[in-house]
C-alpha cells in the first residue's frame, strides 16, 4: 500500500508539462479528469509549500 505522504511528495514534483501532455493523450473523460485532479493537486500541494515558507510568514 502506498504512504499518503509519499504520494503527495510524488504527485508535488510531478512535472506540469509531463501532466499537460496526459491530458492532452486522454482518450475519454475520465482520464482527462483524473489527469486535472492530479494537476490541481499537485499545485495546492505546492502553493502549502510556498505558504508556510518562514520567510513568507511574518
């Protein structure tokens, strides 16, 4: 079974083009949506990162 956090870490450094290009070779909608979730994800996961960075908090 697979760690939450390591599929986090996984889906986090995900490329974007490498996702975009999934999505574009999806040949039915719900791979298309799966592709986007893990996009949308892995960018709130990023946007936390950048959040909770020392130097952003004052």
């Amino acid at each position: 079974m697979i760690n939450p956090k390591q599929l986090e870490e996984d889906i986090k450094n995900v490329d974007y083009k490498q996702i975009n290009k999934m999505i574009d070779k999806s040949t039915n909608q719900a791979d298309t949506n799966f592709w986007i979730t893990v996009r949308d994800r892995a960018l709130q996961l990023r946007q936390r990162q950048i959040i909770n960075r020392k130097d952003f908090i004052r």
